[in-house]
C-alpha cells in the first residue's frame, strides 16, 4: 500500500515542475515589473523636466505706426484682439488705453456711437478718457506708455502701465501717458 503513495508524491512534484507559471515566479515577475514601470515613470519625468513649460507671450513694446494714421476724436481698435490696447486721439494728444476691465478683467467693447467702452461681463461704461461712469468697475481704464522714436513711429510699451486712481481725471493723473504730437 506504500508504493502508490510514492508514486503520487513523485506526481504531484513532478505536476509541479511541469507547470508554466509557479506562484512564486508570478510575484517574482510582478515585481520586477513594478520596478520597471517606476524606472521609466522616472525617466520620463526627467525627460520632461528638461522641456519646461513656457508661456511665449508677444513683446511688451511694440510698434504702432504713425501719429497720423490716427485720426483725432477716435478711438483706434487694431491692436484690440491682439495686444489689448486702444490708442484714443483727442485734440490735446495720443494716448494708450489697456483693454482691460477695471471690474474682473473682461475685455470691454468701444462703441462709437455711444462714444463709450462697455463691458460685456457686468456692464461696467468707461467714456473714450477711461473714466468709469457706470456699472461695477471701481476706477478708469488704466493707460499705456506711449513714445515717439527719433524716426517719428509711435511705439506702446506694455511693461509700463499707469495704473489709474479711483474718482480722479484719468488726463491729470498721469500727464505722461499722453502724447504730445
Ligand atoms: S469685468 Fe467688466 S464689468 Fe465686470
């Protein structure tokens, strides 16, 4: 009665070493696995380290082409989509606007008609000087610096901004925005 016990013993090992995948080996694999899948996670993150993300933005200062070009008592939109500037000339001179809402941000809409900007967010109305005249924006427009090169081209520069005060003239607050031509 001994020898099939034996034999059965002698079976199941050699079932055993037949079979393709061991427990053993399954979680030996899976290990490694895991080693590899973190390995290249990592790489990858180096990988991606080295390609920053950078926002290119247009320059700050750009050019904006004659003083007459523009037409006095106007309101100039082509630098509006692209660069959120409106150059307003009045008689006493050129200015640059920034088409900014003073309320959230939004960008306004100049209506010529109405002789004003108006906010689509909130309905804030600035006039063509920037005051705020209606709605929730609690101050005027704020300016642009705006400059003459030697050769007679006007240029904006963006990096300075004249930042308007609540409740004042937005034409005494910063007499240097404006251009004299
Ligand atoms: S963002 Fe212009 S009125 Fe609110």
């Amino acid at each position: 009665m001994a020898v099939p016990d034996v034999l059965d013993a002698e079976s199941i090992r050699r079932s055993k070493a037949d079979t393709l995948w061991s427990r053993r080996d399954f979680f030996s694999l899976a290990g490694w696995a895991g080693v590899l899948v973190v390995l290249a996670t990592m790489t990858l993150g180096f990988f991606r380290f080295m390609f920053p993300r950078v926002l290119f933005e247009p320059p700050t200062r750009f050019e904006a082409g004659r003083p007459q070009e523009y037409l006095v008592g106007t309101v100039d939109e082509r630098f509006k989509i692209e660069r959120r500037v409106w150059i307003v000339h009045e008689e006493y001179g050129l200015f640059a606007l920034l088409a900014i809402c003073t309320h959230l941000g939004c960008t306004p809409n100049w209506f010529p008609a109405e002789n004003k900007f108006k906010c689509p967010c909130h309905g804030s109305g600035f006039r063509r000087d920037g005051t705020n005249f209606e709605g929730p924006a609690p101050r005027p427009l704020d300016r642009i610096k705006l400059e003459l090169t030697p050769e007679g081209d006007l240029v904006v520069d963006k990096a300075h901004i004249f930042r308007m005060a609540a409740g004042k003239d937005p034409d005494e607050q910063y007499p240097q925005a404006i251009l004299k031509v």
